[in-house]
C-alpha cells in the first residue's frame, strides 16, 4: 500500500517545500503533502496527493473530507452546513486510501477522484482534504493503571497533528481578478508593520505571492523588505486582511520614499503581476 523513501529524499522534499513557501506548518511535526492544494479543472477526474512521514516514529493517519470557510483574516472555521453562498466539492469527490500507517521516511499516494453531477451549476466549489495524525497510545497508561498507592492521578496526553489541503473544482468558470488596498505601516517597537487589504472579484478564487519593496526618494534601487508566498482569498470572500513584518536592510530607513506592495502569480503558473499598489512615505 505504500512506497519506502529515503530520509534524504524527504529532506529534499521538505527543504523544496519550505523555499516554496507552501509547506503547512504540522509540516515541522512531521507530516509533509505534496502538493498542498488540488485544483480540477475542464474535465480533469482524477488527481494525486504524496503524504510522507518525515518522523523518526510510525505514523498513523486518517483521512477525511471537510468543508471549511475562510474568514477576512485568512483564517479557516467549520462549516456543519452549506450557507446561500458556499459551494461545497465534498459530494462529488472520492479518495482513497482512507486511513494508512507509514514507517519513518515513507509515503503514501492519496488518489482523489471527481464526478460531476450532469446538473452541476458553473462555478468553483471547494471543500479540503483532512490528514489527522492519530495518537500513539504505545506505553501510555490509563487513569485505572495508576493505582491507588499512588495517591495521585494521572492524565496521559497524545498530541494530535493534522493539515488540510484544498480541493477545488472549477466548473465553466470566468476566472477572477485581485486588487490591493488601504495600505498603512504602523511603527512600533518591534519595527514596522505593513497593513493591507487584497481584494477579489469573479467567480474563482485567487491564489499568489505577496510581496513589499522600498524605493527611496530619487533612487531606483528597490529594497526588498517582505514576502509571503501561498496567499490565497476563497470564493465567496471578496476581500481578505492581511499584513507584512517590514524588514529594513541595513542603512536604510522607511522615510522618504515609496513603498511598493505586489501580488503575484505563483512562480509555476508563470509569476505575472496581478495587483500593483503604492505608498508614499514622508
């Protein structure tokens, strides 16, 4: 049921991931996916997701379906139902295996498939796929196995590790525009903060990098001072908030000059600006 990789090759695949920027944190615990998102488009069926263990321990993991909202924030909370504006993929998506157990260093192919309904309105529709890392329970002892010359009782707590990865079917859909807005830096002790808002329009989502560069007043050198890659806005969310940790290079400062704030394409999709927006800074 599943292949053996070397605990080099998942190096390699862990390292890729991290300069990709679009490793899930659980990541670090040691669980890694390949890709972190699926999209069906046109009249593709069929796609493939790599799980690995990069512990050092067997691992066992469940797999599920869950439909999830993105708030302004960016971040994900359960949806039990679908509202007037979701679009939900699970009933039509199926996968397998729905459970597997990996030694260290090994992977598992996880097959998904897509039946649309003749009568599936166009559209996207999205729901994710959940990777939960079941608790080892190996020499743990219960409550009962204390026993009472102890005097005490004890609670034995498993960690639970899981990620999520988004599944989206693009149905005879236009495709979708961004726009980048409300721009503030906010100084503080810590160092400057770069609020924004990136806007979205049409009927997909977007998905990109962000980045954020200084150009002084009367120069042409533009000093990179933040990047965050893997940004994505869901339908139906028109609009998502974020902000950047301004890094200053050495011998410059955040007065006099421009500040120049970019989404782009993913570097695979071919990296084209999307959204340009500037501000000048006294």
């Amino acid at each position: 049921m599943h292949s053996t990789f070397s605990l080099a090759r998942a190096a390699r695949l862990f390292l890729a991931a991290i300069l990709a920027g679009a490793l899930p944190l659980q990541a670090l615990a040691g669980l890694m996916l390949n890709p972190t998102r699926v999209v069906f488009t046109k009249n593709q069926r069929a796609a493939q997701v790599e799980l690995i263990n990069s512990d050092s321990t067997p691992a066992t993991y469940r797999i599920s379906l869950v439909n999830r909202r993105m708030t302004e924030s960016g971040e994900f909370t359960g949806a039990d139902a679908a509202g007037p504006d979701d679009r939900f993929a699970d009933a039509m998506l199926s996968f397998s295996p729905r459970q597997v157990t990996l030694l260290p260093g090994a992977a598992q192919v996880v097959r998904v498939m897509l039946r649309k309904p003749a009568s599936l309105a166009p559209g996207e529709y999205r729901s994710h796929l959940h990777f939960e890392k079941l608790a080892d329970t190996t020499g743990a002892s219960s409550v009962e196995q204390q026993g009472a010359g102890a005097q005490q009782i004890g609670v034995v707590l498993n960690t639970l590790i899981g990620a999520s990865i988004p599944v989206i079917v693009r149905h005879q859909t236009e495709g979708a525009s961004v726009t980048l807005g409300a721009l503030d830096v906010q100084r503080g002790p810590a160092g400057a903060l770069l609020s924004f808002q990136i806007g979205r329009s049409g009927d997909s989502s977007v998905y990109g990098d962000v980045s954020a560069a200084f150009v002084a007043q009367g120069g042409s050198t533009e000093h990179v001072l933040a990047k965050a890659a893997g940004v994505a806005i869901y339908t139906p969310n028109p609009l998502r908030k974020a902000s950047l940790n301004l890094t200053m290079p050495p011998g410059v400062t955040l007065t006099r000059g421009t500040l120049h704030l970019r989404f782009r394409e993913r570097a695979e999709a071919g990296g084209a600006v999307l959204a340009e927006a500037t501000l000048a800074l006294p």
